[in-house]
C-alpha cells in the first residue's frame, strides 16, 4: 500500500498529490491529511476515480484508506 503525505499542503495540492499516485492504478493507498476540506476532496475524488474511501480521525488528523 502506498502512502501520500498531504499534511501541511493547502488545497488544491492534497488532491493533485492524489491523482499523481492514482494513476499508478495500484489496489489500495493510505492518504495522511491534516485539513477537512482535503480530506472531503481527496474522498471525494478518489470515490470519483473508482476507489471506496475510509477515513480515521486522530487528534486532528485523518487517515484516508482508498481501495479498489
């Protein structure tokens, strides 16, 4: 599983990051984010790309598992 760190990056990077590692079309990928409006626009475009999205909150942060 690959992971993208967006942490720290403000919108639209998160999502450019995403789709960067999404076209490597690999099964799954961990996305760490620290921003609600990049964890709302990485889920949402990943779902778009075809991935179902899980999303654990901890102290802030957000881990995003995407899987095929």
């Amino acid at each position: 599983m690959r992971t993208i760190d967006t942490r720290g990056l403000s919108c639209p990077e998160p999502v450019i990051l995403t789709k960067k590692a999404l076209a490597a079309n690999e099964d799954s990928y961990e996305v760490l984010a620290d921003r609600v409006t990049s964890r709302d626009n990485i889920i949402g475009f990943a779902e778009d790309y075809g991935y179902k999205a899980t999303c654990e909150a901890n102290n802030g942060e957000f881990k995003i598992i995407l899987k095929k």
